[in-house]
C-alpha cells in the first residue's frame, strides 16, 4: 500500500502537470508562460500537503519532510490576540507603530546599537518581503547552496539572474569569505544581492562570529547589499546568534517573523530591518506594498508587539524550546553519523542535511543514483519522507536530504522539558513525545545498513 501512494506522491512531486499547463497556455501571455512554466508548488508545501494525504489515507508516514514549529504559540501571546480580535482597522503599510518600536527595541538589545521604529517594514511573512526586495532591485542575486526552496524561484519569476555558489560539508554547508570574493570578482553586475540564511534551512549550521566579520569585510569591499535571512535566530541552541548587520550596519538588512520561533507560520508576520541608509529603498518597498497587500492583519500585529517583549514568559519558552530542538537535533545527528550517513551537528532550527554518499555503491544497487531518486525508494520502502538535496538546489547527482526534525508534540515536549529535574535533557526524558523521530531516524539506518 505504501507503494502505491509513493507512486502518487512521486507523480506530483517530481512532474510538472502537463494537463493544467496546456489548459492555461492559451490564456498566458508567452512573456510570463517562460518565467512560469518551469515552476512547481514550493518543494516543502508539496511534501507536506501529500505526507498529509499519506496520513489520511491509513499509511504509516514518518514525515521528515516540511520544517514547521510543532511548538504552540506562546500563551500570553494568544491570549492578546484574543483581547485585539475586535481590530479591524486598516494599519499603515509600513506597520503598527507600536509593533515597529517593538521590533527596534529588540534589535537596539540583541545589536548592541541604536535601532528605531522607522527602519522596520512589517509584512505578511518574511517571503513575501523577500519578493518586493528582489522585485524593486536591479542587479543580481547571489545564493550559497543549499539553499531555501524559495529563494531562487522568486528570482526566476522576476527574471533576475541567480549566481549559485556551492558549499560543501567540509565547511559546514556555510559560505567563505574566500568562496564570495572570488565569485564577486567575476562579477560583472553594479548591484549585487546576497541572501544569507543562518541558523540554515536545510543544514541547521550557523555562522561564527569571526566568519561574518569575514564575509562583512568582503560584501563592503565589492560593495554587496546583503539579506540576512535570521528567522531561525532566536532558535539558536545556545541561545548565541549574532546577526553579520553587527559587522556590517550600512548594507544589511535583517529579515525574520514570528513563523519559527514563535511557532506562529500561520499568524503570516514578518519583518525586515533597514539600515539608515536605505531610507529610498525602504519607501520603495512601501509603495510597492501598498498597491499589493496594503498591510499585515490588524489583531496579530498587536499581538506580535507581545511577542517581541522580551520578558520572563517569553525567555522561558525561547528556554525550553531551544532546549528541545537541541537535544533531539543532537540525537538524530549522532546516530546517522555513527551508521556513516555524514551529518553536521545542528546548531539551530530544526533541520539535518544528511549525506548519503559513503553508501553510493550500495545505493546504486537499488537503482538510486541522484537525490530524488533516493528520497523516493526511502519513502517506497521505509514510510519516512525526507526532501531531495536538489529541491535545495544542489547537483542532482549528490546523494543529500533533508530531514526535518519536528515530529512530535511540541506541547508534551515543552511540558517534559519544564518538569525536567536534571540540568541536562535527554532524549529520554523526552519519550514518549519523541519516540516517533526515534523510530524515523531508526528507520533510515536500518534501511541504509539492509
């Protein structure tokens, strides 16, 4: 049974649907048919929807596949949600002014520099952000791989050129100041976007403080605007994430929401911080807001502005939260590195970017020979989804996955991590809740080692 509903999730996930497209060929002008045709459903919104059907349909699916929170928004911040859900005003397009000083104050803390309300743009999620930013710049867009699923298809659509540069595990899937130098000095572009991503989506690695002074002094020299894509930040295990706008102010701007720390995906509520500098930029941004989202909810913006207090009720969720995601993203580190599969410790999120490629000559053997095809006979004969490297845009050929580690119940999680007497959580103070990523992770070696 479970091969028959891998066969279905296979045909969506890894075609186009030829049938819808000759529907709307005739409709679509040719211009936008090219920059369209070619794009699928977000990769982890795909796997997630048909993991989803999987379950409905009765079979036993362990899904390692989509990165959402399995944390419950905090309390106090629901309950002034429930207290504004009589707004319904629209806001300025730019914001809630409460919610943009908010935001400053936090930033002026966690920077250690002086931050105000006028340099924060709050949006309906950080993505959408993320498209009016490449839409309103000239130039191109540079992205180290592996990289988020969205990144490069927003830049298809809006037909800017993207300069891939590949990392590998050696460096811990992190950029070099030396690997962006010696790209930015073949590059021939006057305005150059570089999206960095740190804890990361897919590998969980984040950056030190003496690689982002590094990379800082490389994006000033070639003159680089830099997104630094910090949403998994304040899931920094150690509590420790420093943001590269400390080393370079004038040319970054910081983009995150409420979707993973806040457990909050849905609430759709992000921001980005400005630099001084780019005051035009950011009115720019704004003008193109207003004729498309007008502005974010009026009720989860109030609610947000309790988010970013950052007081005892939120210290201590942000506590046990990263206590959590740290001990499971250990566990299942561990185990995979001790059967040979290579996977960098996590220090964020709650992401591994297993490689599979000591096993390439066993691999071979059960006709995987690229990283679809290996996800693929994984789920066939295993029941666990994980995500090909090549929807995070690497060469097909590397046998690389990503395995989301967030199945489980992030309450139970939460209440085993707050009863904990111990100074150190384990995984088996976290079971029964976790026993099923236990199971996943089990699965795959056992599978591997077959």
């Amino acid at each position: 049974m479970i091969k028959k509903a891998v066969r279905k999730l296979t045909a969506f996930f890894y075609s186009s649907n030829v049938t819808d497209r000759l529907i709307l060929q005739p409709f679509m002008n040719p211009k936008t048919q090219s920059q369209f045709q070619n794009l699928g459903k977000s990769a982890t919104l795909a796997i997630n929807e048909h993991s989803a059907a999987l379950d409905r349909d009765g079979k036993d699916i362990i899904r390692f596949g989509f990165g959402q929170s399995p944390f419950p928004v905090p309390e106090v911040v629901v309950n002034t949600l429930k207290n504004f859900a009589y707004r319904k005003e629209y806001i300025s397009v730019e914001g809630l002014p409460e919610l943009r000083a908010a935001v400053a104050n936090y930033y002026t803390d966690t920077l250690v520099t002086d931050c105000d309300a006028s340099q924060v743009f709050i949006g309906p999620g950080s993505k959408e952000l993320m498209f009016l930013l490449q839409m309103i710049l000239d130039g191109e867009t540079i992205i180290p791989t592996p990289s988020w699923v969205s990144y490069p298809p927003q830049a298809a659509m809006l037909k800017r050129n993207v300069i891939y540069i590949q990392t590998s595990a050696d460096s811990n899937w992190l950029l070099s100041a030396d690997q962006l130098d010696a790209k930015l000095n073949h590059s021939s572009s006057a305005t150059k976007l570089l999206i960095l991503n740190y804890p990361g989506n897919p590998s969980g690695t984040t950056y030190q403080k003496s690689d982002l002074i590094a990379l800082a002094e490389i994006a000033r020299k070639h003159e680089v605007l830099i997104l630094s894509d910090e949403i998994y930040g304040r899931l920094n295990h150690d509590g420790s994430h420093q943001s590269i706008a400390k080393f370079y102010p004038e040319g970054t701007i910081i983009s995150s929401s409420l979707s993973k720390w806040c457990g909050a995906g849905g609430w759709r509520l992000g921001h980005f911080l400005f630099p001084k500098e780019m005051t035009q930029l950011m009115q720019s941004m704004a003008a193109a807001a207003s004729e498309t989202f007008s502005c974010v909810s009026a009720p989860v913006q109030y609610a947000a502005v309790r988010a970013y207090q950052t007081d005892e009720p939120i210290n201590d969720y942000l506590f046990h939260v990263r206590s959590v995601l740290e001990t499971v993203g250990n566990y299942c580190a561990k185990k995979l590195n001790d059967s040979g599969i290579i996977t960098m410790r996590p220090e964020g999120g709650f992401y591994l970017f297993p490689d599979f490629s000591e096993y390439r000559e066993f691999l071979s053997t059960k006709g995987v020979s690229d990283s679809e095809s290996l996800c693929r006979k994984l789920l066939e004969e295993t029941g666990v989804a994980l995500l090909p490297g090549s929807a995070f845009f690497r060469k097909p050929a590397e046998l690389t996955a990503r395995l989301a580690y967030v199945t489980f119940d992030g309450e139970k999680a939460l209440g085993h991590s707050r009863n904990n007497s111990s100074d150190i959580l384990s995984i088996d103070d976290l079971s029964p809740v976790c026993n099923r990523v236990v199971e996943g992770i089990s699965r795959i070696i056992d599978w591997i080692h077959s």
